[in-house]
C-alpha cells in the first residue's frame, strides 16, 4: 500500500498538470510511471475508449504492460474492456482461474502474467478508458490500495477530460482560422489570404527583382450554368475548375478564389513578362476540356485579366488593376486574355476619381448651369433656352455632361444633382423674368431616365415650381427626357409622365430618331414638344434622303400635334431647309451656344423694336 505521502505527491502533481499545457499523452505517460513507483505492481497501461472506435492503447510503463495492453485492443477482450463496461474496478488475483476473457487470459499467462487489477476512468457519467495494473506473482492487492488506485484513475480521468476539451478547443480554433482564409468550396485561399500572400509576394519581389504577375480569370457564361442546371452544378464545376487550374501551378504559385466565379494566381517568379502569355495559354487549353459534371459534359472557357507588379503598388491596387484587364478581356468577347492596357486603365482610374469628387462637387460650387437659347425658326425670336450642366473640376478641368451624367447615375447621385440643376434653372428664369420681354420665356431642363424614376421625382418637381425662389408657373416649364426611359419600365414611366403633365409642365422627347423604338411608343408618349436629334440635322447637306427623314419628322409630329425643335443646327443651309419645311424651332451653334446665366441677362437687356428677343445676328458665318 502506498504511504500517504507518496500518493498527495502524485495527486499534486497531476494537480499542476491542470494549469499548464500539459498533453494528454504527457499526463498518461506520467500516470503510469508514477503508479509503478507507488504501487506493488510491475506495470501499468491505459487504453482510451471511445464509444463506437476501437479501443486505443494509449501508454504503458514498459515492453510487457505494453503487450498487455495490445493484445486485449487485438483480441477485443480483457479486464480493460470489463471495467469500462461496467464501471467498477476488475480484480483478478490469479490469471491461471480466470474464465471471463479466455483468450487473453492464455496468451497473458503464456507471456509472465499473472494478476491483473483495472479501474475505469471515470469522470461523473463519462467513461474515458482504463488503468490497468499488471503483477508477474499472483494474488489480491489490498483494500488500501485497491482504492488509491481508483483515486488515481479518477483524478487521472477528470484530468484527461480537461485535456481532451482543451484539444478539441484548440482543433476548434484552428478550423475555424483555416475556414476564415479558405473558401469553403474548393479550399483555395480566398480574399483575405490571397492579398495577405500577395503581399509578401510584393515584399519580396523587391528583394528578388523578380516581376510578379497576377492572372485574374473569371468563367465565361458561369452564371447560365447555375440558372440551367442548377447551383449545386455550378459548385461541382467550380471545385472542378480549381482543381485544374490547382495542377497548373508551379510550387512557387498561389491560387485563391475571389468569391463566385473569379480565380486569381499570383506568379512570382517570371524571368520576363512574356511568360505570362504561356501561362494563359496553359489556362485556356486546362479548361478547354469540356467538365464530366452531374447534368453531363459542360464547356466553359475564361476571361483572364493579367497586371504585373508596379513598384510600391499595394495587393488591393494590383487586383484591382488585373480585375480591369479580365474587363478587357471580357469586352474582347470571353475566352481571352489581357494584359491591362495603360490609356484604358488611365481613362478608368480618371473615371473612378471623378465619381468620387462628384460628391462634393454641389457644395464646393464646381457646377454650373448653361443655356442654350431655343429659337423661332422663322424670325430668330429666342422663346427659351435650354439648361445644360457643366462641371470644372479643379484638375481636370471641364467634364462633358456625356461623360459626368452616366457618372452621377452609377454614384447615385443623379437625384440630387438634377434636382440640383431644376432648382438652378428655374431660379435664373424666374430672375430673367424681371425684364418685360423675359416674362414668358420659358426654359428646358433634360432629366435622365433614372432621375425620373426615382420614387418621389413628381413631389420634387412641383416643390420647387412652388417654391419662393424658384417658383414658376408650370407652363413655363419643359422637361426634355429620351424615349430610353420607356426601356425598362415603359407602365411606370408612363404614369410617372402622366403625373407630370397633372402638374402642368411640358414635356419634351429628346434626340428622337435614335432611340430603338420611336415609333412604338410615340402615341402613347405625352409629349408636347418633339426635339429631333442633331445627327439628323447634321446630315442634311449630305442628299435628299435626310431632308426627306427630317421633312417627315417634321410632318409627324405636326399630325400628332406636336412642336418641333431642331438640335445642333450649325450652318445656314440647314436654317434655310428648315424654315422651307415650316420647323417650329431650332437651337444649335448657328444661333447661340450654351452660355452662362449672366450672358443670358445681358441678352435678354436688348429686346428689338417688337418688344422679342433677338439675337444678335451672325447669320451666314456659322457658329460663333
Ligand atoms: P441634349 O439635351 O441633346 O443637349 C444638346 C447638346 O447639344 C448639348 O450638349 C449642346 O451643347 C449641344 N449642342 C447644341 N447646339 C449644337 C450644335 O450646333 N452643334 C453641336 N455639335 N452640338 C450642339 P452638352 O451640353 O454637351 O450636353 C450633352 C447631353 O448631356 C445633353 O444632350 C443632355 O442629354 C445631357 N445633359 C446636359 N445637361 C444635363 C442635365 O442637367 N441633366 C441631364 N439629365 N442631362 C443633361
Ligand atoms: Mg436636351
Ligand atoms: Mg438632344
């Protein structure tokens, strides 16, 4: 029987156990030395069983208990696998009269032993396993030591289970850390490791002078796989695709996916940037067989954008830039691939910087409204003007509206700015209209198909034709829109122009003629006012089949009682056939270009002898 002292040495001992790192096999390992030292016994074992595993061996205190322990794990019976069973300690004094495992009783005996005493592990209703004690002579170890026995295994087991769930937490955690760098789907590194790998790769290519290079491929026609087949098609040819661009690598490569059908591969180590045609190449015919998926044999190419490394640029900037190559590629049709070309991603980088000034372009008085004045065609008499928007921007000078509008539609911003600009349009005129002959000037302003379908548009609209400032009466109002707002949502466009006209504002179809369905929809459209597209009017001197397109425009909108303006009229020739085909109105160089709203003041200062705006005459000399 152990002394007391010797076994609260051992207690304390695993006690310390629980506040380190200790590892299970550690504390096992430890468990079977010290019993040995404690106990009258020649060795010990432990085997650890998990309900529906085979049972493990796990330590033994040397060669013998070790072959006692493998042969009850073999033969699938022994003490060991009694006391876990039944959770209470097995005791067999003498092997030579055991009759509950036979089979390991032999083979036992044969190799020297002769009693055996198993105590379960044991914590609350858990079952880990089993101590086993081995002796070499036979009989009954004492009450005394029977019990520090189990005490031992007991602690050992409560011990065991501390360790395990510190294990399982930490396997836990370490999922969890791949899963937040790998896409769950194929494996592959995604978003956040790839730039974090990308990165390094940066860092060292300084070192190296090597020129790493990103390939950025996107499937062609992915998402027509997912809508026809399915998504669980689409996941199979994606884990398909990573694995054969997975083989292309070189060790030295990295593949990450981005997120749906976008695949990246950081190259670091190109000798020369023409390699990378190779590896597109490699790419292209890796894919070009067709994929053995669920729904049968699917084909799939990709579009492959490609940027090498700029000196100091960042991860983030270098995707991005290959991004706009794989756009490149794209616009070539799919199943190319780009190296990102420098003016294009110059006119791209000019765009995104200007999107993001647009925001603050209102408050820092960077925009402007200029008119146009809209003229009798048959005595020059101005009878209104056109609000056209300018933007100068502080670097890069004026943007055309055709470039600055579609940017203010993708920021959003189309809303603001073109209440913005009604607002401004109908201050000036309503300032103008301080001198007598203004007064029944009226003035246009264009207004884009998403500004219009914007929920709310109407209300804006009649909130500022009531307000102090910019108040107007309605019928000195003209809303000039293109048929493109009847595209996507023809009903709704229509109700929103029906509530319009309610107010009581004219409305204008713009740049007709090149619209894809002028004439479907012309008899539903509510316009007063019908503005024919200054390609027309720019072809007239080229023969008589545009003069008889425009001559029939003219006499269209007279049978659906509309008015007709001309736009873009720069030459007398074309004043002269539009006043012989009885045109309402013309705008264009000819006349006057857009000018500022203090130009227009002093214009309107100068009313002819009849009391009407006339402009000042440079008729014959073209556009001023
Ligand atoms: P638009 O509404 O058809 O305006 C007429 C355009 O033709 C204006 O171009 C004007 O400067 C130009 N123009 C006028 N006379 C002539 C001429 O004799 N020859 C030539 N070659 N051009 C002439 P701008 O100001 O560059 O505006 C372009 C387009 O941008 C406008 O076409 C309109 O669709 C849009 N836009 C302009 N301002 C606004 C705005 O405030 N809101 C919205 N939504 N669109 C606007
Ligand atoms: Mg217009
Ligand atoms: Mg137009």
């Amino acid at each position: 029987m152990p002394n007391e002292k010797q076994l609260s040495e051992v207690l304390s001992e695993f006690a310390r156990t629980m506040v380190t790192e200790f590892p299970i096999q550690r504390i096992l390992d430890r468990l079977v030395e010290r019993i040995v030292e404690i106990l009258p016994i020649t060795g010990a074992g432990v085997t650890l069983i998990t309900p529906g595993a085979d049972p493990r061996y796990v330590a033994a205190s040397d060669e013998s208990a070790l072959l006692y322990e493998k042969l009850q794990t073999e033969l699938g019976e022994g003490p060991c696998l009694l006391a876990y069973n039944s959770g209470d300690a097995v005791s067999v004094a003498d092997l030579c009269k055991e009759t509950r495992f036979p089979a390991f009783a032999s083979r036992a005996l044969d190799a020297g032993l002769r009693a055996v005493f198993t105590f379960p592990l044991r914590s609350g209703a858990d079952r880990l396993g089993a101590l086993d004690l081995y002796r070499g002579e036979h009989g009954p170890l004492e009450e005394e030591t029977m019990a520090a026995a189990q005490t031992l295994a007991d602690v050992a087991a409560a011990y065991l289970l501390n360790a395990q769930a510190r294990s399982e937490l930490s396997e836990i955690s370490a999922r969890s850390h791949f899963s937040s760098l790998h896409d769950a789907l194929t494996g592959l590194p995604n978003r956040v490791l790839l730039v974090e790998l990308l990165e390094f790769a940066l860092l060292r290519a300084i070192r190296s002078k090597r020129l790493p290079a990103v390939l950025f491929a996107d499937l062609d026609q992915f998402k027509a796989v997912n809508d026809t087949y399915s998504h669980r098609v689409g996941d199979e040819l994606l884990i398909a695709v990573a694995e054969r661009l997975e083989n292309l690598l070189r060790p030295s490569d990295v593949l990450g996916r981005l997120s749906g059908d976008e695949f990246v591969m950081v190259c670091e180590d190109l000798d020369h940037p023409s390699q990378v045609d190779a590896i597109a190449e490699r790419i292209s015919s890796a894919l070009g067989a067709p994929f053995d998926l669920s729904c049968g044999p699917v084909d799939m190419a990709a579009s492959v954008g490609i940027a090498f490394a700029d000196h100091g640029e960042s991860a983030e900037d270098l995707l991005h830039r290959a991004d706009m190559a794989m756009y490149q590629a794209k616009a070539k049709g799919g199943g190319h691939h780009q190296i990102i070309d420098a003016h294009e991603q110059e006119a791209s980088d000019r765009r995104t910087a200007l999107k993001f000034d647009l925001h603050t372009a209102v408050k820092n008085r960077e925009l402007h409204v200029h008119y146009q004045p809209i003229v009798n065609t048959t005595d020059r008499h101005i009878i209104g003007f056109e609000a056209l928007l300018r933007w100068t921007h502080p670097t890069y000078g004026p943007i055309s509206p055709s470039v600055l509008i579609p940017l203010a539609e993708e920021a959003g911003l189309i809303g603001a700015i073109g209440a913005w600009v009604l607002a401004q349009a109908c201050a000036d005129r309503r300032r103008w209209s301080d001198v007598d002959v203004a007064v029944g000037l009226g003035v246009s302003v264009n207004v884009s198909p998403y500004q219009l379908m914007e929920p709310g548009f109407v209300d804006s609209v009649k909130a500022i034709l009531g307000d102090s400032t910019t108040g107007t009466e309605p019928a000195l109002l003209t809303l000039e829109v293109t048929e493109s707002v009847l595209i996507h949502d023809s009903a709704r466009a229509l109700l929103v122009l029906g509530d319009l006209k309610q107010l009581g504002v004219n409305l204008s179809l713009d740049d007709f003629g090149t619209g894809y369905s002028s004439l479907n929809y012309l008899d539903q459209f509510p316009a007063d006012v019908l503005k024919i597209d200054q390609t027309f009017i720019g072809r007239l001197d080229q023969g008589r089949s545009s003069q008889a397109i425009v001559a029939s425009i003219v006499s269209l909108s007279r049978t659906l009682g509309m008015q007709v303006v001309a736009e873009g009229v720069e030459t007398v020739e074309q004043h002269e056939f539009l006043s012989e085909i009885d045109c309402d109105a013309c705008q264009g160089f000819y006349f006057a270009k857009p000018m500022p709203s203090n130009e227009i003041g002093t214009l309107i200062d100068r009313p002819d002898d009849n009391g009407a705006v006339l402009l000042p005459v440079f008729a014959g000399s073209g556009p001023a």
